[in-house]
C-alpha cells in the first residue's frame, strides 16, 4: 500500500493463497473484507497467476 493505494501483484502468492479457499475457489467479498474494487483486481491478480502456473486452478488436485 503506497499513499493510500492498494497493489495487488499477480507474483504474490502467499497473499493470493489467503484469499482462496482449501479447494482453490476464490473467496467472497463477505470473507475477505475487501472492497468491489480491491476484490476485481485481486480476481484478475489470481486468473494471471493460474494462467502463469503460480496457482493451482481450483478443483486441480493433482
């Protein structure tokens, strides 16, 4: 967070694991606390890292 700015980096895993589930499912607005906003960017954050094999695609229990 920089002047009140929130970054959601794709390459941050352990922050991005906190906001999944045990199966790999994005957890709701009502769990995490986070804003509309904040929620949109860090679901674009996990889509870029499953895409880059940084996270596991839910359900992906291989």
């Amino acid at each position: 967070m920089a002047n009140g700015k929130i970054y959601v980096d794709y390459k941050s895993t352990d922050e991005l694991r906190r906001l999944l589930t045990a199966n790999g499912k994005m957890s709701s607005r009502q769990r995490t606390k986070l804003s509309s906003m904040v929620q949109r960017h860090s679901a674009t954050a996990v889509k870029r890292a499953r895409y880059m094999a940084l996270l596991p695609y839910e359900g992906d229990n291989r």
